[in-house]
C-alpha cells in the first residue's frame, strides 16, 4: 500500500507501508479497544503504576508524626497506592507484564556462560532511592546448603537472575563461591541483598548494634563483592531500642558506600512504627510472607500499612511456608489447575502454553505489584531447600523450574483472572505475613 501526501508547498510525503503490518496493527488496535470495553464493563479498573517515593530521607519530625498517624489516615497522601486497584485491576487491560516491562532498564546485559540453557533477558526492575534499580524477582537461597547456593545462583544467573537473596553463612558463603567463579556477571548488573541476624534474646542495644557491625564486615569480607552489597535489611526484636540501635549501624553503612539500600524483614505494623519514629532514612521495602488469598486479612492490613508510608513489599512464600501448600489452599487448588490447564485455547492464547500452579501462584503475586523471592524449587521446608545436580547431558530439577520462574514475564495473566484468583472463597488466608517475627507482633514463629 502507498500513500502519497501533499502540502500546501507542494512537497510530497511519501510514506509506503505494508498491507500486513496495517492489517496487524488494525487488529492489534482492535483486541485492545474490545479489551477495554470489556474491563469497564466488568468493573476492573485500570493497572496503578508504582512509584518510587519522592525522597527517602525522613527528618526525625516527619517520621515520628508518620508513624504516630491512626490507621484511619488511608487516604491522607494523594500519591497512596490503592491496593484494592491493584488486586482487582492488576494485569489489567493490557496485561502486567507490559506494565513491569515499560520500567525495565534497557542496559545492553552481556550474555553469561554457563552449563545450563540460557534464556537471557532483562527482568523488570524498581528503581529505589538514589536510582537503585533493583530487579523485582530475586532467587532465595534459603536453607540451601554452600554447594547448592552456589550451583543455583548459576543456574539462576544463566536464566536472566540478577537479584540474589541470600542469609549469612552457608548460604552466604555459596554466594561467595558464585561471585568468584567465571560464570558471574559484572558486579555492577548484580542485586545482592543479605540480612542482619537476629539478636538473641535479651541482647542489649549496645550488643545489637555491634553485632550488627561486626557482621556488615564479616559479609563484605567474604563476598568479596566490591565493598558493598545492594539491600541490607535488620530484622525485628521485641525490644525496640534494639531494632532502632541496629536501624543507626545499617544507616550508616548506608551513608559509608558498603550498601545502596535499606529494608526491614517480617516487620508487623508496631515494628514499623518503632524504626520510623527516630529513622533519618526509611526503609525502601518491608520483607514479609505473602501469597494467594493474602489479600484480605492481615495481610492486606499490613500492606495498606506499609504502602500509605511508601514502603515497598517484597514477598516471599509464593507457594506457602515454612513449606509448599500442596493442597487445595494453593497447589492443588482446582481453579487455579483450571487458569493453568494448556487444553484450553483461552489459555493457549493467554499464558503461551500449560502453566503449573506454581507458576500461576507466583503470577498473581507479582501483578498485585510486589517484588518477589523465590525458591529454586517446590521442595523446601523449614529451614532447608535443595538444587541438587543433575545427571550428564539431562536437565536437572532444579535447572527446569528455575528456568521456568525466570519465564514468569512472558506470559500473562489476563485482569478476569486476576479478579478471580484475588476472591477464590477457599483460598481466603489469615495467615501470618510477619510468621517469623518476634513476640513483639501477633502470631509470631520462632525462627530455628
């Protein structure tokens, strides 16, 4: 097809296209204006984009007025996040990987070798404070053993990982083992995130926070990761002079260049409450167990929480804990077998294929706007997790479902689906988001 088009001047434009691409594009048009019919018709609103806080920097003023504000201040910032848009409207008319991916990072990302298959891609990144980009999906190393840690992290970095989100020792040390190896990416596409332990009962301030110290040294030590890591975030206490005195150590490594940004890990609404009333930077992100059917209960309350004072969420426990759901309260759930079902050309078209529950659990997390962290495989539980080897020449376990988490952005999750997994009656939890907080929070789970 050939358009000719003249001024008034008498210039002719000549713009020459395709028949197929206008035809394509016609279609294209047409899907999303029918898309949008039908998403205002059935009530779904459209996706809300989540934006970085303005400033991180909190004067001790305004965080104590922040954390002394009644829960009934919801709506106090016009720039709040309306969580119950999100869970209705995420994935929305045009999808939320398309959402995710306008914020991806376009850095050109050599490929790296390694003996797994390479399915390398930028995921979608958060940009935090002082422009952290932070990748949204993380691999959790947790309960992994140093050799496992370490052949994960391979895995996971063949697949596109960026993010790694580890514990000190064992798990650390395999990270460590990783980042020395010749598969390893630059140190400057990585997202390393690692935690302060907890300090045992009945530790003073003083102690807390030269425990603290003590091992921001220890870890940069052993990771050997050019000074610093990316996100290092404090657990809670039920002593909240010891969360604020380990709070000031991390805030100054902060301001010391061996960190680029801070959060919190399991910390219910008091815990919050305590760190932002003396803080003079607030923590980016609040860590905490989160998965299907959470978004009622306590652990909507406490993500309204955290979202009315710009905290992000960062999940873990997409498949349940301290181990997998694999019952009808997650993976054995027959609707979300039928979101996932491949035989159906509804689904076909919409998610490129079949789709485990597993996959569909962790989707929904995801396009509700949260980052997640997520295991190498289904087979953990307390306190331990596995990626074991494979046989020559076959794909292992652990390489086939880490390449499968790493293909979470290329498919979707339609907004009907995400309407209907938000409000499934027999996936309603009350479970705890802060499960392993200490005594200071409800319902608290001692950690081993």
């Amino acid at each position: 097809m050939r358009l000719l088009l003249r001024s008034t001047d008498d210039v002719a434009v000549s713009v020459s296209t395709s028949a197929n691409a206008l035809s394509k594009r016609i279609a294209m048009a047409t899907i999303v204006l029918l898309s949008v019919t039908v998403s205002s018709c059935s009530g779904f609103s459209a996706p809300v984009q989540v934006s970085s806080a303005s400033s991180q920097q909190l004067s001790m003023k305004s965080a104590s007025e922040a954390a002394a504000s009644d829960d009934n201040d919801t709506n106090n910032d016009n720039n709040a996040i309306d969580r119950r848009t999100i869970l209705i409207g995420a994935g929305g008319v045009l999808s939320s990987s398309f959402l995710f991916h306008a914020n991806t990072d376009d850095n050109n990302v050599r490929a790296i070798a390694a003996e797994a298959p390479t399915t390398r891609k930028d995921f979608p990144t958060w940009t935090l404070e002082n422009n952290v980009k932070m990748p949204i999906l993380a691999l959790n190393t947790a309960g992994l053993s140093a050799d496992d840690a370490a052949r994960a992290c391979t895995i996971a970095a063949a697949n596109g990982f960026r993010h790694f989100d580890f514990h000190p020792g064992k798990e650390r040390d395999g990270v460590a083992r990783f980042l020395k190896s010749s598969q390893v990416p630059p140190r400057s596409e990585l997202f390393l995130t690692t935690k302060i332990r907890k300090p045992p009962y009945g530790s003073t301030p003083e102690e807390a926070a030269a425990a603290a110290a003590s091992q921001i040294e220890e870890d940069l030590a052993v990771l050997g990761s050019g000074g610093y890591t990316d996100m290092l975030m404090i657990r809670d206490s039920p002593d909240c002079q010891v969360m604020r005195a380990q709070w000031k150590v991390v805030e100054q490594a902060l301001r010391d260049g061996k960190t680029r940004s801070l959060g919190v890990i399991n910390f219910c609404e008091d815990s919050l409450r305590c760190v932002l009333k003396t803080a003079t930077i607030k923590p980016a992100l609040n860590y905490y167990y989160y998965h299907v059917g959470m978004n009622t209960g306590r652990g909507f309350k406490l993500r309204d929480f955290c979202d009315r004072f710009k905290i992000r969420t960062f999940a873990y426990g997409a498949l349940g804990e301290p181990g997998p759901y694999t019952d009808e309260r997650l993976l054995d759930n027959k609707i979300l077998k039928s979101i996932g079902d491949g035989s159906k050309v509804y689904n076909q078209r919409n998610h490129g294929g079949e789709r485990s529950t597993e996959e569909i659990a962790l989707k929904w997390v995801i396009d509700t706007g949260a980052a997640v962290s997520v295991r190498p495989t289904s087979d953990f539980g307390l306190g331990k997790s596995f990626c074991a080897a494979g046989k020559p020449g076959e794909e292992s376990a652990c390489e086939r479902e880490i390449r499968k988490r790493a293909q979470i952005f290329d498919w979707n999750l339609m907004g009907d689906e995400v309407f209907k997994i938000s409000n499934i009656a027999s996936l309603k939890s009350e479970d705890n988001p802060t499960i392993f907080s200490s005594s200071g929070c409800p319902g608290e789970r001692p950690i081993p």
